[in-house]
C-alpha cells in the first residue's frame, strides 16, 4: 500500500552542534609554579619577621609584608585557572 505524501517527515538542514571547549589540562609547570609562589609569597613574609625587617630587602621597610602578600597572591590567583 503506497503511503500518502502528508505522513512523510520533512527533512530539515541539521542544526550545527555547538561543541562545549572541553576545558584543556595545564601545563606541567603550572601547578608547581602556583604552590611555589604561594610558598615564597610566606616566606619572605616569615623571614621579614624573623630579622626584624633586615632582610629580605631592607630599603622597602615594612613595604616587605605586602611584596610578600603580592607574591603569594598571584599564587592563589593562579588556583582559579588551575584545571
């Protein structure tokens, strides 16, 4: 028995796929430069501490604390972007 033309489906274009970016993996190097800027960020924060403002750059003063804080904040600024 033929089939009538009004029960065939329509061909329609197919909709272009929108492919999610697969979020890619980080460098090797990534990860250990992150937890390495975060360490050194404390560190020179401790050794500021400890010589009672001689080192690590005794020109800054108490500038040292937020060198230190700057350091180890890129740091944690790279842990947002850490996959």
């Amino acid at each position: 028995m033929p089939e009538s033309k009004s029960r065939k489906k329509a061909s329609r274009p197919a909709a272009p796929s929108r492919k999610a970016s697969a979020p890619t993996e980080n460098p090797v190097w990534y990860k250990p430069v992150m937890f390495g800027l975060m360490i050194i960020g404390l560190l020179w924060i401790i050794t500021y501490y400890i010589t009672q403002g001689l080192y690590p750059v005794p020109a800054f003063g108490a500038s040292n604390i937020l060198v230190g804080f700057g350091i180890a904040i890129v740091g944690f600024l790279m842990t947002t972007r850490w996959r």
